[in-house]
C-alpha cells in the first residue's frame, strides 16, 4: 500500500485565522518510509506563547522561512493522487484548505483517512485516542510529539499498525473498508478553481 501521512502545526486552533508554522509528510510505500516533505512556515504573524508551549516553534526558527503560499504547489505535487492519512484529518485538512481557497491553487487529489475513528474501532476500550497514547500502546519508538515530520510519521506507523490487525487472509483492507471504518462517506479534498479577475473599467480610460 502506498500512502502519505501529514501532520501540521500552528498558531493555534481557528482555520483561516490562525496560521501554519510547519507541515510534516511522509510517503510510505509497502509499509517503508520513503520520503519526506517537511518545513518551517513563516505564518508572518507572531506566534502565540500558548501555541509555542505545545510545538516548540518560536519566531526566531520561522523568520524568513517559506510562506504558505509559496509551499503549496510543491505540497500538492509530493501529495498527487495518493491516500492521505492524519490523525484527526478534519482539523488538518480544514487549515490547508482554508489557505488553498485563499490562493486559489491546485489541491491534493487522493482519498483523506482519518486514523483516529478507525484508532477506536481498532483498539476499543483506551483511556483517550491521542496520537501519543496510541503511540505508546503500540510502543513505537518516539524522539518527541508535536512537530509536523514526527507526528506524520507517528500517523503513518500507526494506520500500518491499525491495516495489520485488520488484514484478511494476509490481505491489507480494502480502501472502502477504511473509509468505512472512519463512519463517514468519502472524504476529499474539493477541487479548487481560480476565480475570474474582475475587469477594472476605469483602467480602459
């Protein structure tokens, strides 16, 4: 199976008002990591202590980093058709989006499964579905949570750990098993078109 698992943080919890600060994603094929797109954002706001107390990005790391707008294309690229996986996809894929309307660009075409309502069909009876707990149930090795690269390949270990239980006759699930498991319809991104420029009149004269 071939996937991308992606993680953000941000400046805090309000799509289209808060901003992103770094985007983590990582492509497993056949079960392996195989690559990565990860970076600091310059959110060209400052970054509210709160939201710095949980990530451990502060100002000085996104000074002059990329803007959003500048990433997304090259996000859109690494991310082409492939299934999406996030734990908690709906806040995720709600900020990105929110600056995909904005800028009016291309949007990643794959299917988005959210590994958190398959987490609890998976493992029922855990004190919480946090990624760090299911982390630690499933002891994957950890370096630290709450930064973008680590926390999509956290999600990543974790929906290959979630396929395996899962397989039939040895077989990974079928896609619409998944989706069936996350107890919504098929989720995905919206195509994103440019909006015709409004022609200035006065400039004619």
């Amino acid at each position: 199976m071939k996937f991308i698992a992606f993680d953000l943080e941000t400046t805090g919890t309000v799509p289209g008002v808060d901003q992103i600060v770094e985007i983590g994603a990582v492509r497993f094929i056949n079960g392996q990591p195989e690559a990565v797109f990860a970076t600091l954002i310059d959110p060209k706001m400052p970054i509210p202590p709160g939201a710095s107390n949980v990530n451990k990005i502060y100002d000085n790391m996104v000074k002059g980093k990329p803007t959003i707008d500048t990433l997304l294309e090259s996000f859109t690229e690494f991310c082409g058709e492939d299934i999406l996986v996030a734990h908690n996809a709906p806040f995720d894929t709600q900020f990105i989006l929110a600056d995909y309307k904005r800028h009016e660009l291309p949007t990643p075409r794959g299917i988005i499964l959210d590994t958190l309502p398959i987490a609890r069909k998976v493992f029922p009876g855990l004190a919480n579905y946090k990624l760090g707990t299911l982390v630690q149930h499933l002891k994957i090795p950890t370096s630290g949570f709450h930064r973008a690269e680590e926390d999509a390949s956290y999600a990543g270990l974790l929906f290959l750990e979630m396929t395996k239980r899962i397989m039939v006759n040895g077989q990974a699930p079928a896609v619409s098993n998944l989706i069936a498991l996350t107890g919504k319809p098929e989720q995905k991104f919206p195509v994103i078109e440019k909006k015709p420029k409004q022609l200035d009149l006065l400039s004619l004269f």
